[in-house]
C-alpha cells in the first residue's frame, strides 16, 4: 500500500506532495524550501481554430523554462547542502509537484469544450486554464523506468490513479491527460525519469475523436469500441505483445507508430482511480517489462519513446481507459519523423507492420 500524500508548499506558493513505498514509514517530509522564488506567473491562453476544430494551447512563458542542464543541476534531485531544487527533501520515493512553467493554470468558472460553430458571437479565445504536474518516481538522476522496482512502480501505478482522481474532480478540468517523454529525440528537457499530469479544461481533438467513435459504436451495437477491439485481439493473438489475467498489451491493428502499443484492462473502467488492486499489481509488472522491451528493441538505454493515458473525460458517464506507448526509432539508427504526409495531412505511414512490430517485442 502506498503511503501518502503529504502536502506542503514551495517558496513560490506552489504545491508538492510526497509518496512512500509501504516499506519507507514515519518519513516527516517537513524540509522547507528556502530558495528565493518569485510567485509563478503565466499568460496561457486558449485559442479556436474553426477550420480544425480544436484548441491550440498558447504558453509563451514556457519559451524560458530549464533545458538540458548538467546533472548537478537537475532541479529533479533532492536537495542537498546548498544546492536547492524543486525537491527540498534529501531522499523520496514518490514525489509531484505543480510545474513551475505550467502549459495550464488557474482555475475558470466551468469546463470548456468546443465552442458552437453556428453561433457567430462564439469567443475564439478564453484563459488558459487548468493544472499541470510534474511526478517524479525516483531521486535517482540516472535510473530509467525499467531500472526501478516493481514495488517502486506499484506505487507510482497508485500516483497516477489519487491524482487523475484529485484533478477530474475539479471544475475547471473536462479530462486528464498522463504523459512521459523519455529521450533527446522527443524534445525532453530534462533528463531525470519523470512524467506531467494535465488537466485540461477542454477535450484535446484526438480525445474528442475517440469519444466520437466510441459513441458511434455504442449507438450501433450497444457495446463498447475498445472492449470490442480486445476481444478481436485476443482471438487473433498476433499483435498481443504480453498479457496477464487482467490486463492485455498489444499492438494496435492500424498502428501509426512504430511499435506502438496499447496497454488494455480486461474490465470495463472508466479511469486509472478506477482500477482495484490486482488490476494496479500486474499493470505495474507488465508497464516495466514493457520498456525492458523497447530498450531491449536495439539495445540501448533510454529507447526515444512516448506514453500516455487515454482516460474518460469528467462528463462522460462511460468509458474505457486504455495506456499507449510507442518509440519514434523505426531502425537501428533511423528516426519517424513526421514529414509532408502526417503532418500536413494527417495522413499516417508506418514502415514496420504492426505484426513485425508485436514479433519483435515479444522476442
């Protein structure tokens, strides 16, 4: 059983909680932070493109946030000696924090979905609002995901659940979205082992996209799509990558990624809070096998990659969540980029086959 959270403050006003392994009890947590930190400041802002019908994310403060810096001034570290970080404990297990240069932030008077096409006084611009979070699973600079423990990952596994439980509770947020980048070649600015938690305050195009297929589906057959796509999988067998008694990881038919892969709960769940605790025991072993695969593909250490979790947006009252992985390296040396086709079309093509791919991860 995870211990936690406990809750303090950064000098700016910012929130961090801790998280402990079962076996790490009594642990106070009760260092002060004691850099000189002005009071975070953002002008996010939210703007509607009625050609796409999406949001696009204005975050112009971002443009100064931390890149790339030495290892001895990770501000993912613990603090020690005179060296302060956004971490103000020598030692954690678990730790999330608010960003200090959030995409998001604020909080607005009610969800935001897309507003009315045919409404001609529709805003085309509204505050970017919402949470954004940094969770970090070790105070080890240099341990990767498939470096830490089961155990370790285990608690992590309850992280995501009590703060996309936390955040969809909000007013102001319609979904929340769990991300890692992991790797120069996705952009990430930090190298220390992390993931973001958003929550946003509308539904992103791509989720608006799977709710609408979703929705469709349930009108026609009275059953859910993705409940429905595992059943296909499991009968066919040749995608599935690593399965247990409750969850199955398979590469998906129409993949668009190379080696991508979808992380499915044979129950019926709406979102990460939702799962019990065998279902959060063997996702924990399957989600860390899983990058000991990917790092295995071409044997390297940190394997460029990107996850995400795909949960059901506050106002849906049905939903089946569902955990993505996939690495932009198609080969030995050779990066997906998305070139003329996907990006100015969105018209995917993928150079390994989603059955090469399963084989490949299998093995």
């Amino acid at each position: 059983m995870t211990i936690g959270p406990l809750r303090a403050r950064l000098a700016d006003g910012r929130e961090i909680l801790y998280f402990d392994d079962d076996d790490h009890p009594g642990r106070s947590h009760d260092a002060s932070d004691q850099r000189p930190l002005d009071a975070v400041t953002t002008d996010s802002q939210l703007r509607w493109d009625p050609l796409a019908r999406e949001w696009t994310v204005l975050a112009a403060h971002r443009q100064g946030r931390t890149y790339h810096p030495p290892a001895d001034l990770c501000p993912l570290c613990p603090t020690h000696g005179d060296r302060h970080t956004e971490v103000p404990e020598p030692a954690y297990d678990v730790v999330v924090f608010e960003n200090r240069f959030p995409s998001l932030a604020g909080v607005a008077d009610r969800r935001r979905d897309a507003p009315s096409p045919n409404d001609p006084a529709t805003e085309l611009c509204a505050p970017g609002t919402g949470r954004c979070e940094v969770i970090v699973p070790t105070d080890d600079h240099e341990a990767t995901l498939p470096q830490l423990s089961v155990a370790r990952i285990r608690t992590l596994v309850d992280v995501w659940a009590h703060r996309s439980d936390e955040l969809r509770r909000r007013d102001d947020v319609a979904v929340v979205g769990l991300f890692e980048n992991r790797g120069d070649a996705v952009g990430v600015t930090l190298h220390h082992t992390h993931q973001q938690l958003y929550g946003y305050p509308f539904v992103p195009a791509r989720t608006s996209r799977l709710l609408a297929a979703a929705r469709d589906h349930r009108g026609r057959t009275g059953r859910c799509l993705v409940c429905d796509r595992l059943d296909m999988e499991r009968s066919d067998g040749t995608r599935i990558v690593s399965a247990g008694d409750h969850w199955t990881f398979l590469v998906p038919y129409a993949a668009r990624w190379p080696y991508e892969v979808h992380a499915v709960p044979h129950r019926h769940v709406r979102g990460l809070p939702d799962l019990d605790d065998a279902e959060r025991d063997e996702l924990a072993s399957l989600w860390r096998d899983l990058f000991a695969r990917y790092d295995g593909l071409f044997d390297v250490d940190r394997l460029p990659t990107i996850a995400a979790w795909h949960q059901t947006p506050s106002f849906e009252p049905d939903g089946h969540v569902y955990g993505q992985a996939f690495t932009l390296q198609r080969d030995v040396g050779k990066l997906k980029f998305l070139a003329g086709s996907e990006s100015s079309f969105g018209a995917w093509i993928l150079d390994v086959t989603p059955e090469q791919a399963a084989e490949a991860l299998r093995d």
